[in-house]
C-alpha cells in the first residue's frame, strides 16, 4: 500500500515548505534568516509579521526553536528531508530539502507575493550576506540579547504610533510638527510645489521642470 503523504498544514508549515521547495540547498541558518525576512517585509508592508514565530536576538541574528519544530512537523509527514552536504556557497551543513516533487501549500496571494519577493532580493546571495543585512537594521538593532523580535520596531514611524495610540500619519504629523527643522523642510516643499503648480508653462520648461 502506498504510504500516505500529509500536506502542510497552516501558515507556518506552508511557509516552511514553499521556501524549501523554491530555493535550493537550504541550511537551517538560511532558512531562518529567510523566514525572518518574509515576516520583515511582511510588516512594512501590511504593519504586522505573515507568521506567528516567535524570534529572538541572538548571536548570529534572528533565531527561533518555533523553525525546528515545523521542521520536524513537515519530515514527519514526508514533506522534507534532511541530509549533510554543501550549501551552494560550498559550506558543509545539514540541508532542507523536498521530499516530494511537488506538494501543495496553503498561502493567501497576499503571503505568496511576500515569499516571492524575499527570494527574489536574497536568494542568490550568501547566507553570510542575509544574516549581515539582517543584523544590522530594525527590528533586530532595537532588541537586546535573547528579547523577542517586536516587528513594531522595524518602522520607526509606527514603533511610536503604537507607543502613542495613534496612527502612523498622525505620529508622523507629530513628529514633523515638534521638530523646528522638519517643520521648515516641510513648508519649503509646499511652496516650492506652489511655484511649480502656478509657474508660467513657458518659465517652468526654461527651468527643467515638469508641467
């Protein structure tokens, strides 16, 4: 009897799965970093994170015991397998790979978009280069030592409209209002997009400028 293969199940195992299916000789640190960014870009787009793994700061960037035991989840069910070998960058490391040719995954469009994105800016860059670019930006940069991730953080803007209860153009507002020097770059835009908008058609183009 042929053995039943089960599918993913949920976001996170979705996830897991599509990412490992998509991209080649993927390393438990890689994996991590990628899935971190699909929840990073997740929230500066749609203001919160795709999943619900819990990241923390750690030595070499973003990490959570939640990826092991999707992992785990997914070989269990003969999604995934695991076996020791060389990254493409020629590391030796244990390596997440499909079990299947295919499998079916459960994502929104919305979801899909983000993964594909995240693979599209890193996944022909080093595992080196992704845990550098994450290590070095918000939400990680404003967490200390073993702290949860708060992807909050990722936008400073939206950091202080939670703080504040407000929403991120009213926080902005906030801030452009109680700093004199964003305040006057603020009214010289305006008047300059006045001149623009008034300015005789013949004079603009003189000047180079759209009308």
């Amino acid at each position: 009897m042929a053995k039943t293969v089960s599918e993913p199940q949920g976001i996170e195992e979705s996830l897991v799965a599509f990412l490992c299916y998509k991209s080649s000789k993927m390393s438990d640190t890689r994996l991590t970093k990628l899935l971190y960014l699909v929840d990073l870009y997740h929230a500066e787009i749609y203001g919160r994170p795709l999943t619900e793994i819990k990241f923390k700061r750690y030595f070499y960037g973003p990490w959570s015991p939640d990826i092991s035991r999707i992992k785990e989840i997914l070989m269990s069910k003969g999604v995934l397998k695991e076996k020791r070998g060389k990254t493409q960058y020629g590391k030796i490391a244990t390596i997440t790979k499909p079990m299947l040719n295919q499998v079916n995954v459960y994502l929104s469009s919305e979801a899909v978009g983000v993964a594909e994105a995240v693979l599209n800016d890193w996944d022909n860059k080093s595992t080196d280069d992704i845990v550098e670019y994450v290590k070095t930006r918000p939400p990680f940069v404003m967490t200390s030592f073993d702290e949860e991730i708060d992807f909050v953080k990722a936008d400073p803007i939206a950091a202080l409209a939670h703080k504040w209860e407000q929403t991120p153009g009213g926080a902005a507002t906030s801030i452009i209002a109680d700093t004199p020097h964003l305040k006057n770059l603020v009214f010289m835009a305006m008047r300059q997009e006045e001149e623009r908008e008034f300015a005789d058609p013949s004079e603009a183009a003189g000047l180079g400028l759209p009308v």
